[in-house]
DNA sequence: GCTTGTGAAATTGTTCACAGCC
DNA sequence: GGCTGTGAACAATTTCACAAGC
C-alpha cells in the first residue's frame, strides 16, 4: 500500500522563521484597533510580498476567509500556538557582563511567551548583584540553577573564548535550545539547536553590499575582469 | 549573438552570509599557528560540511591548492577583500540606552574593518556622556554627524516606537546600510540594505522546534489530528 | 467582486561524485 | 594518494497565476 495521504505536520524552516515577524505585525494593527487584513495589508506590515505570506500561513492551516481575508486577533493566536508561545519559557542568560546586562532588560524579551529566570556569570565579583530584578548566581550553581528553574532555553552572552565552555556544560545539563551571543563559532552535538547573533558577522555582509554600490569595478579580481573583458566582447 | 560566457560577478546571498563565518575560523586557525589547511578542516571548524565550503570558496575564485589545501593567511587576506574588510567602515550607533551602550563596547567590532565613528542619542540628558570613548552627540546633529564622519553604516539601537522614524532620517541622509536591534518591523525603500538583529524572533524559533522535541502530538491543531488519524489508517 | 489557498513553474541553495591537478 | 574545483542531481524556497469560495 502507497503511502495514502502526505504526512502532515512539517513547516519548511524559512516559514518558522518568519512567523514571528508575522506575530509582531499582527500585535501593531491588533494595537492599532484593526480587526480585519487582507494578505496584502498584512505583508506590507510584516515587509514581506504577500504571495510568501499566504503560503507561508498555508501551511499552518487555512485560517482567513476568502474575500474578506485575516481575523487579527484570531490568526495572532494561531501563530502563537503554533510557535509554543501559549506557555511561557523560561530562559537563563549566562554571561552578565555589558551584554547580558543588556539582554536582562532589553524589552524584546517581553514578548509574551518568555520570561527570564536566572541569570549566571563566572565572576564571583557579580555574584549577589542585582540585575532586572534577579539576584546574579554564579556558574558553579549552573546545574542547580537549571534545575531549579526548569530551563529549557539558554542565552549565552559570554566573552567569545568562554562560550564553547559554556555551550558543553549546559549541554550537559540536558539543554537543547541555546541563542549564542558571543563572537565565536560554538558546536553542538547532533539533536540541538543552536542559534546565533552575531553583531560582526551582519556588519560584514552589509559592508560586502556596500562595497559593490559605488565603485563595484574595483573589487574584482584580476582574473575576474579578465572574464568580464571577455564576456563584454574584448 | 547569444550570451558567449556566463556573467561573473555573482556571489550567492548564501555564501555571502557564510563568509563572515569561514573569516573567524581562518582567525581561529591562524592563531593557533595552522598555516595551511584542507577543505574538510576549516569546514569542522566553521561548522559546515566541506562540499558546501569548497563550493562557497570556488565563487570567490581559486585559491586552494589540489591535493595540499588553503594558505590559511592567504585565504583570509581573499575573503577579506572579497567583504570589503581591508578598508575600514566608520559606523554610527543610533540610541545609546542599555543595548547602544553594550553594542558601543563589544568586542565583535573590534573585528577590523569597522570603526565606531560616532554615537547618538535623542536624550539631551545623554548627550556629551562619554561611552567607550566617544561623547555621546544629539540627534538633532545626526546630519552633521553623518558628514562628519562619513558615515556609510548606521546601528539602530533605540526603542521600538522610534526605530522607524530614526531609519526614515538616515536613509534622507544618504545611508544605504542599515543594522536595526530594535525589536519593530521598520520598511526602507528599494535600494537600502536593512538587516535585522532580534532577540525574540530567534527565541521564538528556538521554542517552536524545543516545543516539538517532547510532546509533538500535542502541538497538532484539530484539523491536522484528523489527517493524521487517516495518514496512520483509521 | 474580491481575496484566500495552492498546484505548477522558476529560482535559489545544497549535496554528490568525480575529473583534474598537485 | 590526496584534496580541490565543479558539473550535474537533488532539495528547498519563492513566485506566478488562477481556481475555489465567500
């Protein structure tokens, strides 16, 4: 017997990562009073065409009305539900220097759906220190801490040559979703996820873009103008 | 007369955004004294699979050697230049709060290739404040700045609710570069680059895939039950 | 009449596998 | 013998364009 139906489930990796600029558009026109969008005013909102949107949000379900098109509220909770925010997570930052300090408060965590727990650093001299609310602990807690408030996601924000050290222990710990701040490559074993911000990282390839705005001859190579010279018709 | 050769120029927005990664590792290596390397080691070390790396490589032109590998030295110097890394980027951060400040002080600039030129901020009480350095200007001189410094890449660091009325300002003034942290849809025209930096969108991808990792049934919506149910052969 | 939802086409990105070269 | 560079196969993603449904 063929396989009789395709399986279900299975929202490609480029959706997911553009539902939640979906959710943050629909919390603007939700705030904004608006009840009702069509696929068109709502990728204008999230800057996305609208032919990518509604695919997108094909796969979720078929959660509009044909000629009229996407209850706010109603398609905002889909979303939510879909991407887990429904319950809340909480999240432990570990490295409180500038950084951490910044992510402890920063109001993009306020986003329904997370709430940070704990926060961690190596120095003992931080440790006890308030931030955001939360008394510092220090990494020797690390497995305690963890447990104690039944972390599942872990944001490092070390200094770079820290982080893959801090990457094994909480892998260790038995967690499986890390953000990485620190500006270092870190592995992880296979059944991980990890994602990573990386300031320099996008300064450089908006400085590759840049760099081919103005003078885009000089940035080729010798060999490559040579192509270009034949290509031209030399 | 058809086309004679393919057009060169024309590295693929992947790669480009994997060059930056295959940078560090060569920094890595170099540092610890490697002075040559094969297409499976640096992919290890990056975090890729080598097919992918050599591939990436080859857009760039030929700089490795059969059956020896890559010039660690001479491969950094390619991909640099291919950036745009040998010159340097004066860049302006935009909102000097708790994330400005983090971002005025992090270590991931000091990757050459990027200077911090200048920062700003809307508060007059933070103006003349010195951060990493520099006195921290006001925005009502943003035009001055931008002149001053020549400034080709701008930060976004403010809060939400200003983030799209400082972008609308910078690309007036010419700025066709832009790296926004602050957690907002902000919409450029044609032409301007906008990265994004968001906290919550990555977590949000990181809880919808830890959200699968345990009870996936449970994240199955009525609807898709139902095709389940069948798929399995009810 | 208007807008969603979606097959099919087009494009982009990844992996394979091996010829070419040191 | 080993490793790069690359066509060709494959997979994922985006876009098109229109049938289906309110």
């Amino acid at each position: 017997m063929a396989q009789p139906a395709p399986i279900p489930r299975g929202v490609p990796e480029a959706t997911v990562a553009r539902l939640p600029l979906y959710l943050r558009a629909l919390t603007a026109l939700a705030e904004r009073g608006v009840a009702t969008v069509s696929s068109d005013e709502l990728a204008e909102t999230a800057g996305v065409n609208s032919a990518k949107l509604r695919k997108d949000l094909s796969y979720l379900g078929s959660y509009g009305t044909r000629g009229v098109g996407y209850e706010v509220e109603f398609l905002q909770h889909q979303i939510s539900r879909e991407i887990g925010l429904t319950q809340d997570w909480p999240v432990l930052i570990v490295g409180i220097g500038n950084l951490g300090h910044a992510l402890s408060n920063y109001g993009g965590f306020a986003s329904r759906g997370f709430r940070i727990a704990a926060l961690v650093d190596a120095d003992p001299q931080r440790t006890g220190e308030e931030v955001a609310g939360l008394k510092v602990r220090h990494s020797d807690d690390l497995d305690d801490v963890v447990k104690e408030f039944n972390i599942a996601i872990a944001v490092i924000a070390t200094p770079a040559h820290a982080a893959q050290a801090v990457c094994d222990r909480l892998v260790d710990l038995g967690i499986t979703s890390i953000l990485n701040f620190a500006p270092a490559v870190v592995q992880v074993p296979e059944g991980v996820d990890l994602r990573k911000v990386d300031l320099s990282t996008e300064l450089q390839i908006l400085a590759y873009h840049e760099q081919r705005k103005n003078g885009a001859a000089l940035a080729l190579t010798a060999e490559q103008a040579v192509e270009l010279a034949k290509a031209v018709g030399g």
